[in-house]
C-alpha cells in the first residue's frame, strides 16, 4: 500500500496534517513497552488466522441478543 494512502486512513479528521498524524504515531510508539508491543504483535497474527470473535458473537455467547 502507498505510504499516502496509508497516512490519509490514518487521519481523524480531514483537515489534520500528515505532521499530525506522523507526531501520533511516534507518541503512541513512545508509549508503548516491550511486552505490550509482543502482545499487539501475537493479537495481529490471530486476527489474521481468523483467531477471533466478532462483537455480534460475544453479545450472543453473554445473551445480550
């Protein structure tokens, strides 16, 4: 994917800069320790093997539907 288009599905809002959004990203990485990037990490890689239930199966399993 085009770094742009990745940036502009990044966005907020639509007049936020490219600076903005790029400054977030750095602060949220900042943020972010070791053990919680694996766990991001590990929590991708299920969610690409189809490792996941979607809101409409939880709210069914706990009878909220």
């Amino acid at each position: 994917m085009d770094v742009k288009a990745m940036l502009d599905k990044m966005k907020l809002h639509k007049r936020e800069s490219y600076n903005d959004v790029i400054q977030l990203m750095i602060e949220d990485n900042l943020g972010l320790n070791e053990k919680t990037k694996k766990e991001i990490e590990e929590s991708r890689k299920r969610i690409e093997k189809g490792e996941f239930y979607t809101q409409e199966e939880v709210e069914k399993m706990f009878g909220l539907r």
